[in-house]
C-alpha cells in the first residue's frame, strides 16, 4: 500500500485554523478527514478552519460534537461533524447514523476521535494532533490513496505559501 | 389540560403526565427504572437503540404512575429538534402513530424551550420577560424569554459546552463520568485561588462562551506539572470549576442587566453544579435579582419539561400535523 506522511507546525490556534481552511478549501463532498489527538489538540479549532473553507456561514459556530455527536452545517457542499468520544461499542456507530452519512457521499465528513474504531473509515485523509508548547501543534497529514496522496500534498503546499506570504507582509510592515 | 410528554433527543428516553403546564403527575428517565438494574445502574453509552426498547416500557410507566387513565390524556407533546436525528425520530414516529390512535393533538416542542420551562414546574416562576441560562453537556446558551413560545438567542458557546469542559476535566485526571458531581464533590478540599486558570469572557459585553481554552490550560497543567499534579486535584478542580462559574455567572447577570429582567432562570444539566447554583445566588442578590433553578432532578433531561412547554404551544394553536418532522438543528 501506498502511503504519504506530511507534518507541519504550526506555531497559534490561528495557524491550525488556517490550516483547516486551506484544507476546506480543496477538498470537496464525499472526504472523509479522521481526526486524532488528546483532548484540547486542537481537532475542532481545525474543523472550525475546514468550515469556513467550505463556505460555511459565519452565523453557524462550529462546536464540538462530544455530546450531539453528529453535528451538521450548510456549505459549499454539507459538513457533518461527527465525533466517536463517547461512542463505546462499534454498533453504536450504526446507531448515530454515521454510515447513512458516510454511505451517501454528499458531504464532507470530519470525524474527531476517529481511532477508537479505525476499521470503520472508509478511505480517508487522516490528521492527528500533538501539543508542542500553549499554542504550537505539530500536526501529521496522511494518506493512502493517489486522490488524496494528491490532495494532502496540495493542502500542505498551499498552507506553507499561505504561511510564507503572511510572515513576509509582516516583515514588511516591520 | 392532561399532557403526556416525550423526550428521546439524546441519551435518555423520557415521558411524563403534565397537567396544565405546572403539576407533574408522573415523570419517567430511562436511566433512573429497572431498564439498566442488570448493568449496575445509569449506563453512560449512547442510545438510538435503547430508544425503540425503552420507549414503549417507559410511557407505559409513565401512564401508569400519573394515576390518570389513558382516556384522559389530553394532548401529546414530543421533542421535535435540536438533536441526533436517529433518536430523535423514534421519539417523534412513536407519538405520532400514539396521537393518531388516540386522536388527540400532537406538539413538537424544542428541546431548548423544554429545558427552560422546568422553571415553570417549580413553585413561584420567574414572570416574563426573563434570561435563562442553558448550560449542559451540548449546549451553553443565553435566551431572553419573552413568553411561552418567543425566546430571543443573545448568546451560545463557540467551541466547548460547560457540562462537556466538566466531564473532559473530569476524564484527564482520571475522576471518571460523568464530571460535575465528582468535581463538585472534590472541590470542596480545595482551594479556587491556589491555581488559576484562565477566564474567557471574551466580548466583555457579549454573550458568547469558550471553554475549549480553558480544558487546554487544565490539560498542559497536568504535562508540565506531571510528577506532582496527583496531589494538587481537589485544587485543579476547585480552580477549574471557579473559572467555569465565574463567567457563567459574569454573563447570565450582565444578560439580566443589559435586558432590564429582574428575573434570570438556571436551566440544564449544569445546573445543578452547587457551586454555580451558590455563585449565581450570591452575585444576583447585590443586583436584587431573583434566581429561579429547578430541583436537581428537573436539570437533566425529562419528558416533564417537554410536556409544560407542549401545553403552551397547544394553548397558544401550536399543533403539529402528521407531515411535520424532526430537526437535527436550530439554525
């Protein structure tokens, strides 16, 4: 099998939204993203990025799923936001709806927490999560599949031109 | 008027006998009877399944309890939305096919509004208009309630619920779920001002919430301080749980003043934090504003609830007909 490993730091909450938003941005229905990473990793601050990637309307908050466990938001095409944190039993995933969703590629699917039942992801991108410091996350970007050994390569070279202009503007304006 | 209410948008399948809004004659949570005695008590897993087998057994219970016959019953009133789809549905499918046999009016009422008529179950409710805060483990929101059926959204959380920074806190340090009691119970031995954690008030003069920082600066406690934070816990907690009361209070009172309301409602699971019950108290009293908080019982989800702000739907011409459908959201 084919693999590809990407990792980026980045350095502020801002940087793993942005992050999120590049990705939002290339990526279309029918993704699935598995997300990974202790709690407060900062999995839905990137989410919050890949939404307003998607286009999905400043009035939505994009919150975390822990406790509803399917969120869903209008966009580009529709976001669901699921999260497997409290999901016990691999039936339970049958339960909250989530192969109905997954199934029907109509949206994008961001899945938190998404290695308590690995066997249940479809091909995916997957992003885990490590504190560094505060702010600073180090951040992983895999995949296993050309598409999206495609796409996470366009993601990470977007993101660091992206990340290059700002710290330039910045230089600028020092 | 005799209500029969039916609450399954969550983990809990719920029914209750209201009668005119105020007088549970019989309220019923899954969680609390016989359905989970082989399993040792309240099974926290989820439950779209559980729904479809605990929904017949718990309206019978629920029936069965209020003493009133089912002939009596006169309206039904069912959670229609915000919430999981699946369960939500089970729920909802169950009370249609049950009005229609019974012929009786149906309601779809709001989560979110049931939660804030369990005020109204009490003795001595807040008069309109009013603020409520809705603090549990999915949501963290600020309403004006202007009556029964109008509530004006002035705020809600960006990231993290109150309940779920609780049980997350609870779940790093190993106390177990759910959090809030546990937390409660460990703060006591602790002090609030040995360790502070940050405040996120954000917009001072808003009424958004976020405690997605605040669970990251207890989590990067506990890695930088690793060898001795096993015995600072009563302290974490007690800093964690002052933080989270501190701008729930700071805002549910601001959200009183800035509306003229000498009235703030405490609703949702959260509620029955003591120490948020005791904060909200104490702050309010200076601004001679009066606390309206349900019986711990009445914080967590309950059927009771749905059926009260059910029988204001249906008075105010609110029934539903057999087309309408559950929501998964408000917005």
């Amino acid at each position: 099998m084919i693999k590809k490993q990407l990792q980026i730091t980045t350095l502020s909450l801002e940087e793993t939204q942005l992050l999120g938003q590049k990705t939002g941005e290339l990526i279309n229905g029918g993704t699935v993203i598995a997300l990974t990473g202790d709690l407060g990793s900062g999995k839905t601050s990137f989410i919050q990025g890949l939404a307003k990637g998607l286009g999905v309307p400043n009035e939505y908050y994009v919150t975390s799923p822990s406790y509803t466990l399917i969120n869903e938001y209008p966009g580009r095409c529709p976001l669901f936001h699921a999260d497997l944190y409290r999901l016990e039993h691999v039936e339970d995933i049958e339960e909250i709806g989530l192969y109905e969703i997954l199934d029907s590629e109509e949206g994008v699917v961001a899945i938190e927490w998404a290695d308590k039942f690995r066997e249940i992801l479809p091909d995916h991108i997957a992003i885990h999560l490590e504190i560094a410091d505060d702010e600073s996350r180090k951040i992983s970007i895999s995949a296993d599949s050309p598409e999206n050994i495609t796409l996470t390569e366009r993601i990470s070279d977007i993101y660091n031109q992206q990340i290059e202009k700002i710290s330039r503007s910045k230089g600028v304006q020092k | 008027m005799k209500v029969l209410g039916i609450e399954t948008s969550c983990d809990e399948t719920a029914a209750a006998v209201v009668a005119d809004g105020t007088k549970i004659l019989s309220s019923v949570v899954s969680s609390q009877i016989e359905v989970h005695r082989p399993y040792g008590g309240v099974v926290p897993e989820l439950a779209s399944r559980k729904h479809l087998e605990a929904i017949v057994p718990v309206v019978d219970e629920a029936i069965s309890r209020s003493g009133v016959a089912l002939k009596q019953i006169d309206a039904i009133a069912v959670t229609r939305g915000p919430g999981l789809i699946g369960a939500l549905l089970i729920g909802f499918s169950f009370a249609k096919a049950y009005a229609f046999a019974l012929d009786l009016p149906l309601t779809g009422v709001n989560h979110l509004a049931g939660h804030i008529h369990s005020v109204f179950l009490e003795p001595d409710p807040p008069p309109f208009p009013f603020v409520a805060l809705l603090a549990s483990g999915g949501h963290t929101n600020v309403y004006h309630v202007i009556s029964h059926t109008e509530l004006e959204l002035m705020g809600q959380t960006r990231d993290d619920a109150a309940g779920e920074a609780f049980d997350k806190v609870a779940k790093m340090l190993g106390l177990g779920y759910p959090g809030g009691g546990v937390i409660d119970r460990l703060s006591k031995e602790g002090d609030p001002d040995k360790i502070i954690f940050p405040r996120a008030y954000l917009d001072k003069s808003g009424f958004d919430f976020s405690f997605s920082g605040l669970k990251t600066s207890v989590n990067r406690y506990i890695q930088t301080h690793e060898d001795e934070y096993q015995n600072q816990i009563p302290d974490i907690v007690a800093g964690f749980r002052e933080a989270v009361v501190d701008v729930l209070s700071y805002k549910i009172i601001n959200a009183a003043i800035k509306k003229g309301c000498r009235h703030i409602a405490i609703v949702g699971g959260v509620a029955a934090n003591k120490r948020l019950r005791e904060k909200v108290r104490q702050d309010a009293e200076e601004k001679k504003i009066k606390v309206h908080i349900p019986c711990f019982h009445l914080c967590g989800d309950n059927a009771a609830m749905i059926a009260a702000a059910g029988y204001h739907y249906l008075t105010n011409g609110g029934v539903s007909d057999m087309n309408t459908d559950v929501y998964s959201r408000v917005l």
